[in-house]
C-alpha cells in the first residue's frame, strides 16, 4: 500500500496529466460500502463541482435509507435519484433498491427493471457503462471495497472512454474481491487507500 507522500505525487502525476475537466464521478462499493463511503464523503465544500452519483448493492424488497444517513453528514445536496432527473454539479446522488440506474447522453438519469446483472440491481457496471458513454474523458470512476465482480467491466469502460479509474487498495478494503477484480480486468489510473482517494477527491475541485 502506498504511504501518504507517494500516494500525493500519484494523485498529482495523474491530474497533471489530464487534460479535461472531471464532470462527473460515479463510485461504486459494495461489502462494506456504507463505512466506506462514510470515511470518503463528508468533508466535500458544500460547491462541490462535479456530480457525485454512489451506487451500494441494497437489497431489493427494502427501500434504501442511504440518502437520508449521508445528508445529516454532508455538506452538499444529498438525494435519491429520480428517473429523468439532470445530474446536477455538486449534488450527491445514491441509487435506489430494485433498479437499474443508468446516465442517458443529454445527462438524465434512467430507471429500469432488466434482469440483475452480477447479482445485482442496482449494477455498478450498468451505471458505469453509460456514463462513460455521456462522458468520455469528463468522468472519473471509483471502485471500493466490494465481496463480487461488478464494477470491474464498468471501470474498464471508463479507461477506455478516456476517464480517469480509481481502485481502493485491496489490503485496504473490508473486502478486496470487487478491486482486486478490477484491477486484473485493466489496471487503473491509481490504486489508493480511502484516506487518498478522498485527497483526490478534494483536490479534483481545485484541479
């Protein structure tokens, strides 16, 4: 694992190198997501710049509770999203239980009911597929700590789009599975531990 100076001029490297302004960011987690993402969040200014959408597997027959936990601990907008709704900048969605969520090219959320795909639905892959396809190199994917391989295929089309891929260290996930996966599919722009990626993710406001 990387220590903190490293892991920096990692982060540097990478944004130097990157040409096009982040728009988006799509992460996605699940075994052990929720802790996760409550180390990585909070702590984004309130005009945060890009759209922020996280996608958990939750199970199906129960509404998920995630928006409501991380808007009493976040500084920016936190909402569900809705179906035909406009990703906004500085807005924190989550997926909800039972359906798929995909990004349309106008940048309008899309709802639908097709079969699981690896065992889950909401598909961080589905999800990750189409906003690399609305995107292209404005997109930045992160892929956390997770117990099955979704994520993988949709962080290889973000590489491919042109955006930047960000994979949690494995030896610091709860569950190294979903990351160690992804990195063997094509490996990312940077594997770093959650206290670096959130680094990144304050830094990409500035960048």
């Amino acid at each position: 694992m990387l220590d903190a100076a490293t892991a920096l001029a990692a982060i540097d490297a990478v944004l130097a190198s990157h040409r096009t302004r982040i728009k988006a960011v799509i992460i996605g987690a699940s075994a052990g997501g929720v802790g996760a993402l409550l180390k990585l969040l909070p702590g984004l200014p309130r005009q945060y710049a890009p759209a922020v959408v996280a996608v958990l597997h939750v199970p199906e027959n129960r509404q998920s509770q995630l928006a409501d936990v991380f808007a009493q601990r976040m500084a920016l907008p936190v909402r569900e999203a809705a179906d035909k709704e406009t990703l906004t900048s500085g807005t924190l969605y989550f997926a909800g239980s039972g359906y798929h969520l995909s990004v349309e090219s106008d940048y309008c959320f899309s709802l639908s009911c097709e079969a699981p795909r690896n065992f889950a639905r909401p598909s961080i892959d589905i999800l990750m597929e189409s906003a690399a396809d609305a995107y292209g190199p404005a997109l930045m994917g992160i892929l956390l700590t997770g117990a099955n391989h979704d994520g993988a295929a949709g962080m290889a089309a973000i590489g491919r789009a042109g955006g930047l891929t960000v994979v949690q260290d494995p030896q610091d996930a709860e569950v190294a599975t979903m990351p160690q996966e992804a990195i063997r599919v094509r490996h990312p722009d940077l594997v770093l531990p959650l206290d670096a990626i959130h680094t990144l993710l304050l830094k990409l406001e500035k960048n």
